[in-house]
C-alpha cells in the first residue's frame, strides 16, 4: 500500500465559491440558508435551503459550453478546477472518480415539463442526452481538459466519500498515480419536494444537529473535489502535500430503507474498521465531521455509535456537523465535508455545530457549538445514506504524518 497524498482541494457551496471564501464562513461560525428561487416552493412545507451563487460565465470556457452544462455540473468544474489549479495541474491523463445522488436531475424535470405542456419538441432529444451523468460529467472533463476513465458512483448520501476513498485506493494499490475525485449534487424541485414530503425537512429551514428537539435537515447544494496523488509522485512533481488520507472502510447497514440501525452498527463498523486501518486509537482522532444531518434517528444512532467506537474516549473526541451551516448536500456532502476535514487541517481550527439550545442527552462526547483555534493532526468524516450506505475517511495533516 503506497503512501497516499492530496495535492488540490477545491469547494463551491452556499458559504462560498472556493477554498477562502468556505474557510472564513466556517471560522466565523455563519449559516449559509437563504430562500429557493430555482424553482416554486410556494406549496412545500418549507421554503429555505442552502442555495449557491453561479457565475453566468467562466473565464476560459465557451459560454456555449458553459450553458450545456447543467446547474450540478457547473457547481462540479468549479470546485474541480480549483483543485486541479491547487495541484499545479491544467488537466491531463488521470482517472476521474465522481459521487452524486441526483444528478441531472433538474435537465428531467424540464423534459417532463415541456412533455406534459406539448411544446416544442426540438430540445428534448439534447435533454434526454444531457439528463445521462456521464454526458455531464464528459463535458466537465473537456472543459477542464482531463483525460482518462470516468467513474460515477451513486451511493445516496455517501457517493462523495465512497468516490474519494475509491480513488485513495486506486492509488495506494498503485492503479493509478493519481486521480481527480469528488461530488456534487444541486437543488432539484423533485428532490426538494420528496425530502418535504418524508417531513425531513425542518420546518423552521434551520437545522439543529444534535439538539434534543432537533427538527430535520436542511437541503443545500454544491461540489467538493480533491486530488489523491501518491505521495511519491507528489514530490516527484516538487507540490505542496495539503494532507495525506490514511484509510477508507464502507459497510452496509440493512436495517431499513431510510433508517440507521438504532445503536449505529454500520457506522461504528467504518469507523473501527478505518481507525484499524489507520493504525489509530480513537484518542489520536483530533476531529470527527459527523454525518450529522439533525433528523431525530439519524443523530442517535451516529452519537451511539461513536461512543462505543471510542469507548472511555468519549468525553474527550471532539465532534461536529458542519450540516448546520450548509444543509445536507446529499451525493455531494461526503466530499464537501472531507475538504471541510482538509481546510481544518490547514488552517488549525474547529468548525461548530451551530443552532444547539440543549444538547440532547445521549450525546457524551464533546460537540463543538462554536469554532474553536485547535491543533489538529488527525480527523475522520463519517457519511451515511439512504439503503443503508456508510463510509469513513481519514485524514491526517503532513506535518505530522507517521
């Protein structure tokens, strides 16, 4: 197993549209929800969501090929384009390993409209073509002028996580020298409305992760991209190391369709499952971005779990869910919040989980309700999705690597 490195991270969500925008809206401890405007939510249950910012055009890109892209694949080049930029990189041979949930699903939605209006028909061949993933993520790969083999994964709330530790282990088996991983999901009025649908959302549109009275998440959108490059290659190339991801584990929980096991029991297998691999005691964890979506069972079952992953540990592990600021970006958040994990790394600080009144008891470790200056070595990010998908990365900051 190769030494794994990342040498580019990049991230687009409601906080921002880069690394500095992100890491200064989570330092200051702000939340990033605003009202929907892509589409009518005047007769859903809630109106407000994590919505980003898009430029209308992007230097370097043809606007024309900028409008055939759709809303996540724009999110996507962005937060992929900053990464391959923090590497050194302008595109190049490389695998491209993608998460997502819902994909293009906006481009169906307008399909079924204009069908169900009996409109013109001349554009809906181009949108039956652009609604498949892979013709997105094609044309994402051409503007950024990435060649190589495409792999989307679509593993509900865990597709980013699963696509970053796919890529570390393409790398560390020594498959591939390095690969351009991520995830991304946009606001859809199909998504938005079935999540409302389920009362997941919170009514108030703000979410309380591990409140007692924590009402549902909140829905937001954006990409987060990284380049995992074998640490050899890395200094081959003469690049700064933003960190290196020491272990990746997924496990399935087949409990139920849309609920975790009670007591965590998939979540507490990733987790032992890629401390193990890591060589890590759960004391040695400096941080742990949780799932952390603020729903009544998800927040229980991930809090037991990591209790009995960490055991006397406990009250000492320092947890939050960065949900709290962003919403819950479904197919894009287990990315999102690994660059989260990075930006922690460089920069030494905590990112809070916001909204708190009353932790709810069954809580025991210690869950950051304010950012916090912290030396951080070592984190963990745990991502958990509907048909019982679980997955943990970890990560560890270069200056301190083993």
């Amino acid at each position: 197993m190769r030494p794994v490195a990342i040498t580019g991270a990049g991230i687009l969500t409601s906080m921002g549209a880069d690394l500095a925008e992100n890491a200064a809206g989570f330092r200051a401890g702000r939340t990033a929800f605003r009202p929907v405007d892509l589409f009518d939510v005047s007769r859903q249950r809630v109106g407000t969501a994590g919505q980003a910012e898009l430029p209308e055009s992007v230097p370097g890109v043809s606007r024309k090929a900028w409008q055939r892209m759709d809303r996540g694949s724009r999110m996507a080049f962005l937060a992929a384009r900053e990464a391959l930029e923090m590497a050194g990189l302008s595109g190049g041979d490389m695998p491209v390993m993608i998460g997502t949930s819902a994909a293009a699903m906006p481009v169906g939605e307008q399909y079924y409209l204009q069908a169900i209006e009996g409109k013109s028909q001349r554009r809906q061949f181009l949108r039956v073509e652009s609604y498949q993933p892979q013709h997105q993520m094609a044309a994402m790969m051409r503007a950024l002028g990435v060649r190589g083999p495409l792999r989307i994964l679509s593993n509900a709330c865990a597709s980013g996580a699963n696509a970053i530790g796919h890529a570390f282990q393409l790398v560390s088996e020594g498959k591939a020298e390095r690969v351009l991983a991520g995830g991304y999901d946009a606001l859809s009025q199909l998504v938005f409305a079935g999540f409302d649908s389920l009362q997941a959302l919170s009514p108030s549109g703000i979410p309380r992760p591990f409140d007692a009275a924590r009402d549902g998440l909140a829905l937001g959108e954006g990409a987060g991209f990284v380049l995992v490059e074998s640490l050899e290659a890395a200094k081959a190339r003469g690049v700064d190391v933003m960190a290196r991801i020491l272990s990746y584990a997924a496990a399935t929980d087949i409990h139920h369709l849309t609920q975790p096991h009670p007591e965590g029991d998939a979540a507490l297998s990733t987790m032992v499952k890629a401390t193990r691999a890591a060589g890590l005691e759960p004391e040695q964890i400096d941080y742990i971005n949780s799932h952390g979506t603020g729903t009544p069972l998800n927040d229980v079952a991930e809090a037991r779990a990591i209790s009995r992953w960490a055991g006397a540990a406990t009250p000492k592990i320092r947890v939050s869910s960065t949900k709290s600021s962003i919403g819950h970006l479904l197919g894009g958040a287990g990315s999102v919040e690994s660059v989260i994990c990075l930006l922690t790394l460089r920069d030494q600080f905590l990112p809070a989980s916001l909204n708190v009144r009353e932790i709810d008891p069954v809580v025991e470790f210690d869950l950051v309700q304010q950012p916090r200056e912290a030396v951080v070595k070592t984190v963990l990010t745990n991502s958990f999705g509907f048909g019982g998908a679980n997955a943990t990365l970890v990560f560890q900051r270069e200056d301190w690597s083993r």
